[in-house]
C-alpha cells in the first residue's frame, strides 16, 4: 500500500475538485483525506489531498497526472510519498533552547524528518550535537569570509541532499545564493509578534513600547527581512513586572513552542505558499 | 444560481469521497467547498460540502441522492439551501448579558437567522426584547406549572416553525419532551470549563477549588445534565486577586463570546454530532 | 469610613514604603491593599495604596500629605475618594458595537462611572443613546468645522465635568486642544495589536501579511497616532479560511472587551503612566 | 548586603502592613518590594516582603521579629535569605520530555537551585541525567518494594537536605510518609485542566468527551489524589481532527511549561498555600 500527498493549486475554475477526485478514482486511488481553500480575493484554488493505492508508481502517476489534470488546469503541484523521510539541515548560533528542543522531539520520535548535520559559525554548541550523535560543521562567518562560508554551506546542503533548512536561532542573515535553492524551504523563528518589531532586539523594543502582549513568529526566509510568509505564531501575557530578561526567558518558551510547531507542518506537507502568505491545512 | 450545503456521515469506506463529488458533477454541481474527517477510533466518516447550481430542484436532488448514493453506503445526510433562514427561539431567565449580545449580533447583521420569539419564565428583560421589537413571551415556570409551561412552549415553538433553540442563561432544566423533538438542536452555555464544575453555581466552584483559568462552554442538550457535545469552549485566567463577583463578571464576557460563536456554528451548518462529540468543519 | 486611592510616583530611594505607611499610620489610616513596582531601567518607584479612615478631612489631608512627604522625595501623586464616581464621556462615529457594550455593562452596575453624555460626528447611533437616556450631542465635524466642533466638544465636556473620555470607535483624530486638557484621560480602541499595523485599516493589512494571530489594543490618546501608553490587549487566533469581513466581525469581540477592561482598569485608578508606558496594578 | 524575603499569613487585622513595614525601619532594612492579599472570604491577610540590609544577623531578626511582631499578630510566617539555592530533587519515570525541559533550564542558568540528584523507579532516563552530570538513583518500586523505595528515598532526601521536591511525570502516587516531612514542598504536574480528569490517562478521557481545550496542571501533593492546592495551570486549543496521540503530544508542551512555571515560582518564593488554595505573588 502507498500512500501519497498532494498538493494543487490553480486559478479557481469550475469543476476542478470532481475533475481531482474522478482522476484519482480512475487510478485506483483512495482518496484518505481531503482539504481545500479558495482564496477570493484572488480567485486562487488551493487542494491537498491523501490517497492511498495498492500498485503504485510514481514516475508513470506523475506523468499521467500532468498530462490529463496539470496542462488542463494550469497547475503548480507538488506530489509526495507520505512515507518518505525529508533531509532537514538545522542552522544555529549560540543560543540552544531551540535546538535542545527540536533534537529532544526528534529522539522521542516526534519529528519525521533525517537530521544529517547541524552548521553553526559558533562551536558553542557542539557538545549538544556530539550528545545526540548528530554531524557538527563550524563555518565562521565573517563579513570577508560570508561568501565562502556559504559556498562550503551550499555543498554541505547539496551533498547531503537536505530538503529544508531550520534557523533555530542562527543570528546570520541568509542571502539570496541559498533563497534562490531553497524558496520556501528556510524556516525561520523570528522572536516577535510579527509584524510588530521587525530586526534585531525585539524584546528590547517590545519592553520599550510597554506592550502587554509578547509573540513569537515563524515564517519562511525570503529576501525581505523578517517578511517571508508566516507559518505560525503565538503569543504570552506580559506586565510591566517584566524586565527585558524576563520578557527574554518567556520568549525563548514561545519561540521553541512556534519553531517546533512550523517544522511539524512543514514535515506532514500541510503548508502551502501563495503571495507571500501561507495556507495551512488541518 | 442556488447554493446547498450537504452534510454527511456514515462508516468508513473506500471510495465515498470519489463517489459524491461524481455525483454533484453529474448533476450539473459545482463543488466550491469540501471538508471531510474521519473518526480512526470508530471508523466513522464525515464530509461537509458546499455545490452551486444553476438549476435545482430540492426535491428531485433529493430523491436522486438518496437512491443512487445513501442507501448503498448507508449515509445519514442532510441538503439545506445555504440561503434559507432557519428560526431561532431564545429562553432566557434573568441574567441579560448573553441576550444583549445576540441581539446587538443580530441587529447589526452579524447572524444570518431569524428570531420569531423570546420565552422566559420571567418578565425581567422583556423591556430588552421590547426595545429590539422581538416578541416577547412571559411562561412561568414552578414545580407544578413545569408540564404545562413546556406544553405552551412547543405549541409556540411548533407554530412558529423553530428550527433550534438557544438557552441563553436559561436557568431550567430543559426536559426529554423538548429533548426528542429537537435533538442536537438546542443550544446551551454553561458557565465552567466542562467537564470541571458541572451543575450549579460554577464560579463559586471553581473559585473553592483556587484554579487559575475559568471558562465558559457551549454544547447541544442531551439528557445528561451539562454532558451533551460540546460546540465551542473557551478560557480566561484568573488569579487569587478576584473574588467571586470578579470572576462572574469575567465569566460573563467568556460566555457571550463563547455562545455567540456556537450559534454562528450551528448556523452556518459546520456542526456535526456522532457519539455526543461534535465534529466542527472550518 | 471613608476610604481613599492614593497614587504616587517618584525617583527611587530608601524609605519610601516605610515613610508612606508610617504617614497612613500616624494619620490614623488603616491600610488595606499597598502594592509598588521599582522602574529598575529608569530607577522609578510606583506606589498604589488603599487606605480607611473612621474620619477624614480631604483637603487637610492633601495639604499635610504634600509637607510631609511629597516634597521630600519629590512625589508626583494623586488621591482620591475611592467611593466618588467619575465623569465620563463617550465619543463614537457610526460603529455601535463598543457603544452597545458599554452601556450595557453600565446599566447592569458594572462600571462605577457617571456618563453624562454621548457625542458624535453622525447621527447614527442616537437611538441606542436614547434607549439607554444618555443625552446624545450630534456634532458634526469637516476640515472646515474642526476648530468649532472641538470647541463645542470643549464645553460640553467643561460644563459636566467630564473627568476623562472613552473614543468608542470614534473615527476622527483627537487634536492636541483635548489631549492638552485631557492628558492620559482620553482612552482609544485601536483594531490591531499595536504597535503592529499602525493607523487605518488595520484588519485589511493584517489579512494581506497573513498573520495567524489579530489583536486589540486600549491605550492614552497622545499627539502621536496610535503610539501613546498601552492600557490593554488582547488577541485571537485566525487562520487563511479567514475573509477579511471575518477578521473584522472577531475583531470586534476583541474590540470591546479590550477596550471594557481598559475602562475599568482606569475607573478603579489602576493605571499609572510614565515616559510612555503604563504600570497596571493587580 | 544581604536581601531577604518575607512571607507572613494571619487572621487580617487593623495596622499590620504599617506594624511590618514599621519593624523594618526599625531594624534598618529597607524594603524593596512589598505585596499584599486580604482574602475576603476567610479574613485572612497575606504578606510578601524584600528588604535588604547592610548589616543582618539571621538569628538575632527571627527572634526579634517573632517577639515583636508574630506572636502579637498570631503570624505564620517564613523568612528566607534571598540568594539561598534551595536544594530540588527531581523524581520521573520513563517520560523525559519535562526532565529534559528541567535539566535545560537549569543548565542555562535559568533555575537558581541544586539539583543533589535524580531518583526514578525505571533506569530509562539515566543516560539524560548522566549527560548533565547529576546524579541519578534507580530505586525501583512495586507493591511490596514500595515501603523499603520510600525508605530508601527519604534517607537521600534527608541525606542532601533536599527543600523540596518536583516530579516530572513520576507515575507513581506518593504516600503520607514523604507528604508530611514536605508539605506543599511536592510539586507535582498533572496532564488536566484539573478539576476536569482526575486519576489517570486524562488525554483519553478528554478525546472521549470531546473537549475542544485540553490543559495541563502543576500543584502542590496532598494525600487527595489530584487534589493539592493549584499553581500553575495552561490550556492549548484542540479540535476533531487530532487523535489521541496528537492531545499527548500537544500535551507534552503545556505540561513542560507549566511544571516550569510552577518551578520558578516557588524558588521565587511567590507562592503562599492557604486552606488548599493559593496566593502567588506577581
């Protein structure tokens, strides 16, 4: 038995949804699961569907599925084995609550995902890596040497066939030569409410304008800082009895709890992109 | 152009999902909406759907489903014209939070339902129904007088074709004889978190008991005192600073908000029940 | 008995509590509640305190208050009867969603306020003002009749002596002639979580960046817009299923509470102001 | 420089918080920070109290202040050296995620506490704590072992003058013996919104009622199962579409912060029980 995800989405058109389901039922698929959204603003199609089959292949279904759905409705589609595991590269700085725990759900077997490698410009936290017998690569990065350390990034990424990058806190602002290859595919936690407070020591200016509320925000990487499409978010209740360090260790509860909430989206394939913002199905 | 919503339910099996959009497409149907779940523990399978048409006819449609879909995968269904108003009845007792609400909602548009009546077993916030130009129905209700009072409700219920009830604070036991005639259809709001602090005096309860957050829970009547499926839920957090009477007032914001959302549920037809569990589509 | 608030703020130094409570002592006051936050970036101390009296001479009181303590240290203080019921007035345009909440929970007793007066620049809520008998002032306001209309707000809020005004969804910018006489005594609903999405269209610019979470926010009316000292917020979580006319219909629930908490909150003079943050006392 | 904290409970009565912040002027101390509560219901009067003092004799202060003060105001009372590292031991089973949360935490210097050691009736979680280099007791218990593990237990609790305990997901109940040499000094996390599912496997219960909130709870141990004076508590949103496992899973995060929470408060010394109840100081 395979069972396959499968992302649409298209202008809305009529009869697009039976024209899915029928094309499935004529390949012998199940349909499992079944979830859609029509943007009206922009008169946008969004699908994602699960089908189970007991002959599968998916060269020929991919083909057959552009031939006879795809060229018709001009779609962008995505299909994937549910069972396969994607290559997740984490990136970090010196701050570890994030990666403490993202690697404590991926031993308890909470994440579906191949960890190969974690980078850091730091070796602050290769003693985490070593205790959990993940790959350590230290790339410093200066301002001389930032081309450099992303070329060595990029081969790392491409030898080891990674899918998607985490920033668990990596405090390097990420260029275009690693957007461009992964559009989409760089999740990163950034430490407020977005759109509030946007670049570097949100707490400070949070603290500063007296807010009573904190966030959290993560969203993917795109060339904008801080501007990419959000995935998800939450917030925490704050006083004035809060100093900056307070509203700091609240913070770091709420950007593991986000993070750890955006890769597991990511990972079922439950997050589409469209104009800069996300549609996250149930 | 006529728009319906379908809702339904039935055991798990291969191929449902293909089989009703087939259906609405070789009926000349536009599916613009599609949500379905399944309950894995019981094997139960639920489908919400939404399909435009430019000529229909409800009863054939009907006919038609019923022949060539629910009787083979032994459906439980219902088809509502989306634009149909349903009648809605309120019985309220003293408290006048949760009415004004409504009202203010339904006044301004925000409900889409019309109100034929308000029944109370007192005469306490008729001025409130007056000044909305709501009639307004005084039915008191005793020991002695309970079996006749609910006689005079369902005569007026009966006569004005009320499709579902709200219990906006309603401070009587709702008995079997309203019960049976309108299942999963008469909505109450019960001011705890079920199911901590069921029955009487709640917030007196729940401040005994020292918790730190209070709720408000809104859920279809069944026999079963405050156990029936719960539509809508939400919290607040409290502290040792707030007295009873704050926590009161507190609970009454929680219990507008929370009833006023389970109504606009139940009305645009996103609730279903199996099992004295609701499944809420989005 | 009488029973009086008393609000101080100062540099910090050693001492103080111990020099106000002996104060309250050697007056014969009993003290009920004292609670004091320390500003430890600004080294700002913060006092409120509650304190009955079996007799009590106000002015003798204040004058023997200010020899003895406040130029000492250099307070900046306030006192008042805890019983006396402030002035308020509420200015609105054409949104009755705040209006209708306020005068609801100020007709059930929950607001210890006096309202003398509701003014607007239309003439579209007059009659809720009227089902309520608050007197209602239609004073139009254009680029050619600003300057009169604020002198017309002007007096009327002279002539009641209004003690601090509530915009209630009033879609007009206050100028500095009101901020001037009224400083941090004007408090505003803004429909976002500030200082995110500044201005107008608040909601419209929340849907178009996607966020997953919408908020309200109560603050001071300062000259700069949407920027003076938050009171309160709150928040709610949304996802792309959500239109904006949605965002704006769960906004308003937002709205009013936020803005219902931020009125009490001041009604029980909880609220200090200071360089442009509040200290919210419990 | 020495700061203290001081936490004094009593039948409330006229001229205490002057009588102590009096006592303290007296004694050279300067107060820093002072909170007060008056439970209405019970008359009862609750101190929490910081001075500091450049010159201070533990000894000499405890016996003047129970002479002047306490026995006169029938005080129960607790003064604590404000940086004194408490010692906490930790008791688990086999689930790891709140001891890898804990150890983190206290790794990162987020807990001011010692941490002698770790007991657990399984050798699970051994490898966690010999990668953070605590010490770690296998003491396994079963029913006719459960005398001799308590004993076994309270001599190395006894042994490294342990202040308090915290069991992070130790499924076992805890009898009289260790409750009455550390009452409320046993913080326990129970995985409900407590009142609602008591006793065991709680996530099932709430999946089976349907809630749409689940929540977790931290509390102090009393011989009623479940029953101790509460915390902390938190509540995450859930809905149909999550199975059993997914409540567990989102489980696991509120259950982590809300036991750190908890954790925080009482090393703060925030937290003062009363009648099974309790004050937490802000």
């Amino acid at each position: 038995m395979t069972k396959i995800t499968l992302l649409i989405n298209c202008n809305d058109q009529s009869g697009i949804i039976a024209a899915v389901t029928n094309f499935l039922a004529n390949n012998n698929g199940n349909i499992v699961y079944i979830d859609q959204h029509v943007d009206r603003e922009q008169d946008i199609f969004f699908m994602r569907l699960e089908s189970e089959f007991e002959q599968f292949n998916m060269m020929a279904f991919k083909a057959n599925f552009k031939s006879v759905l795809a060229e018709k409705f001009k779609m962008k589609w995505r299909i994937y084995d549910t069972e396969d595991l994607p290559n997740m590269a984490i990136f970090v700085s010196k701050y570890d609550h994030c990666l403490y725990d993202i690697l404590g759900r991926y031993n308890s077997g909470e994440l579906h995902v191949n960890i190969p490698f974690i980078i850091s410009n730091h070796n602050t936290l290769k003693p985490i890596a070593d205790s959990f017998n993940i790959p350590f690569y230290h790339i410093p990065v200066t301002k001389d040497t930032k081309e450099e350390a992303e070329t060595k990034q990029l081969e790392l990424l491409k030898k080891h066939h990674v899918n998607f990058i985490v920033l668990a806190r990596y405090m390097q602002i990420v260029s275009n030569r690693l957007i461009d290859v992964y559009p989409n595919k760089i999740i990163n936690i950034h430490h407020s409410f977005l759109p509030a407070f946007v670049g570097a020591k949100p707490y400070h200016s949070a603290y500063k304008r007296g807010v009573k509320i904190i966030g959290a925000t993560s969203h993917y990487v795109t060339e904008a800082l801080d501007a990419g499409p959000i995935i998800e978010q939450d917030v925490e209740r704050v006083s004035h009895t809060h100093a900056i360090e307070d509203l700091i260790a609240k913070g770091r509860d709420l950007e593991k709890i986000v993070l750890a909430n955006a890769i597991k989206l990511h990972l079922k394939r439950k997050v589409m992109v469209f104009n800069n913002k996300t549609v996250i199905f149930s």
